[in-house]
C-alpha cells in the first residue's frame, strides 16, 4: 500500500526537500490501529486496537481476532496476529 509517509519520531508528515514523501504506508497503518482506541477515527469508530489499555494486564483472548478483522478492514493483508510475552506478532 503506498501513500503519504509520517515521521514516526513527531507524528507530521514526512518532508524531505521540500516535498511530501511518498512510500508503503503498511507499518504506520499497523501502528495506528493498533495504538488508538475505539471512536479516534471518526469516519470507522469501531477501528482501534486500544493495546495502551493492555499493558500490565492480561490480554482478552479474543483481540488478536478482533485486531485482525480491523488490519483487514484497513487493507493490511495479515493471516495471523498473536501476542508473545507482551509483543504483539503480525504474519
């Protein structure tokens, strides 16, 4: 998937001599579901990953499903997503 790149370190977008950068976007999508919670993307509310809300609990054994079907909703190919002593593991 290409589109507009965004500057991990700030948040912006991408610049670089005075224009936009172009490139595959998959990893910033992956890290966007998977760092919102439900409602922060206004036009999809269900999309949101809410992985903040499982650090130092117990994960749900139902999310990497449920985070699956909202890779996919956003176009990330992926056929598994599993949690690994606290890593979360995308296929």
């Amino acid at each position: 998937m290409r589109g507009i790149l965004i500057d991990s370190g700030t948040g912006d977008l991408l610049v670089e001599n005075g224009s936009i950068v172009i490139g595959d976007t998959e990893a910033q999508t992956v890290e966007a579901v998977l760092t919102t919670n439900r409602g922060e993307f206004k036009e999809s509310p269900l999309i949101g990953g809410e992985v903040m809300q499982m650090l130092g609990g117990v994960v749900d054994v139902m999310w990497p499903g449920r985070v699956k079907k909202m890779l996919k909703a956003c176009g990330v190919d992926c056929e598994r997503v599993k949690v690994d002593n606290g890593e979360v593991i995308i296929e």
